[in-house]
C-alpha cells in the first residue's frame, strides 16, 4: 500500500487476464471434453493383458487442462505492481516476482509505445555487487512480447494494467527517480 513518502501505481481491473482464462478454460475443457469422447470408452487392459496407454489420454487430457488454467488464474491473482520509493523501484512485470530495483541499480526508466501498447521499460547498470534484484528469464515475458524494439532493456511492464494515462503514469514515477537515473518519455 502506498503512503505519502512512497508511490504505488494503481491496478485496473484484470479484464485482460479473466478473458485469457476465459479463453484457455474453454479451450482446455473443449480438449478434455474430446479426449474423454474418443479415448474414454477404451478399456484399461488390452486383450494381451497389458496396460492400454490409451486409456490414460482422457485423465492426462483433463489434468494437463486443469494445471494450465490454474497458472493462468495465477495471473488474475497476482497482477503487475510498480511501486517507488526514495531507495528503489519495485517492480512485478508478470505474476511470478517482485523486483527490488534499487536505484543505484537503475539506469533508465522509459515510456514507450511498443505495437500499440504502453510499456514501462527498465533498464539495469552493470552489476554492482550484490545489491537488489536481478531480472531473469521468467521476468521478461512482457520484455520477449515486446521482440527487438524494446532492446537494450532489462524488464517491462504493460503500462495499460494500471489505471491512468501512460504519461501521467510516467510523470508520477519521474518525481521519485533520482537525477542519476535517466527518465525516457517515448509516449
């Protein structure tokens, strides 16, 4: 939660990740509904005596299913957080972590417009030691989406998860970035 000697810039709702969810629960209940068509009656033994691997479709089917909308509605549970105070960044691009980015790690926040979508773009300095967070693969979903436009870049965000205008959004970040870190509008 934000206070007076801190910024936290707030959420929208997850329309974006409940129609995705939406999507892949139809998508996988269709495929499981299928699987259990056609596999379902097959019985669990051969007339050999041997297990019948095509009986185990229909519950891989339902269990593959079931875990990738379950990591889907992790995304409607945690949703992307950018927050500043006076010592660092905190950034959680997707729904996996929180980024601890200090400022003395931070080279450049910039706003772009990337295919049409807002972006908040981080850049890291050369590391420094131990201190903070470091991106790593499962931080750049968003950054990957984005393809080479956003090279150079240590993480993004998507801007249009917050409530506001990208640059009122930006602005608001400006005031608690220090005059080492440069801001970059391209918005």
């Amino acid at each position: 939660m934000a206070s007076a000697a801190s910024l936290e810039w707030p959420r929208r709702f997850p329309s974006r990740a409940l129609r995705r969810s939406g999507w892949l629960l139809a998508g996988g209940g269709g495929l499981a509904a299928a699987a259990w068509v056609l596999f379902g009656p097959e019985p669990d033994r051969l007339t050999s005596g041997a297990a019948n691997p095509l009986a185990l479709v229909p519950p891989a089917a339902t269990g593959l299913a079931a875990v990738a909308v379950a990591v889907q509605l992790l995304t409607v549970a945690r949703r992307p957080r950018v927050a500043a105070d006076h010592y660092a960044l905190i950034v959680r691009p997707g729904a996996w972590r929180t980024l601890l980015l200090p400022w003395a790690i931070v080279a450049e926040v910039a706003g772009a417009r990337i295919r049409g979508e807002p972006l908040l773009l981080v850049r890291c300095a050369p590391a420094r030691g131990r201190l903070g967070d470091r991106p790593r693969w499962c931080d750049r979903a968003v950054l990957r989406a984005a393809g080479g436009a956003a090279a150079g870049y240590h993480l993004a965000v998507r801007m249009d998860e917050f409530a506001g205008h990208p640059r009122s959004q930006l602005a608001a970040l400006a005031v608690w970035v220090p005059e080492q870190v440069r801001v970059n509008d391209q918005l």
